[in-house]
C-alpha cells in the first residue's frame, strides 16, 4: 500500500476534502462517492459520514492508498 502524508493546516480537515486535496478523488462530490461506496477506511475501521472530521494522526485508507495525517506548522 502506497502512502502518503498530508499536513494539516488547521484543527481537522473533513474527510470528502482530505481524499480531493490528497488527489484520491477528482472533485469533492467524487470524495463523497467514495465514502458512500465503502471505499474508505479511517484508522482502519470503514467510515460512512462524508463530513468527518479528520485530525493530526488519524491515518485514512482508500483505493490502495494510505494517508497519514501530520499536524501543520505550529500545532
């Protein structure tokens, strides 16, 4: 599994946001498909709510790829 790391520029990104910023899905309603498919998985457990809220540490799977959350610059 290929992973990525993404840098969190605030307290939490939601999650249909983060698989678009992180180039996993082309637009944030194709994000929101992934969700509502199963595709996802947040700290391995499979996720549905398309707005969750994801935070420094929380590593999230989806079409064989794996995105680790790291805190911004002064957090």
């Amino acid at each position: 599994m290929n992973t990525l790391e993404f840098e969190l520029r605030g307290e939490y990104v939601a999650l249909c946001d983060l698989l678009k910023l992180t180039g996993l899905a082309d637009s944030g309603g194709h994000g929101k498909a992934l969700v509502a498919a199963g595709e996802v998985r947040v700290d391995g457990q499979p996720e549905s709510r398309k707005a969750a809220k994801i935070r420094a540490g929380q590593v999230v799977e989806c079409l064989g790829m794996q995105v680790r959350v790291q805190p911004g610059p002064g957090q």
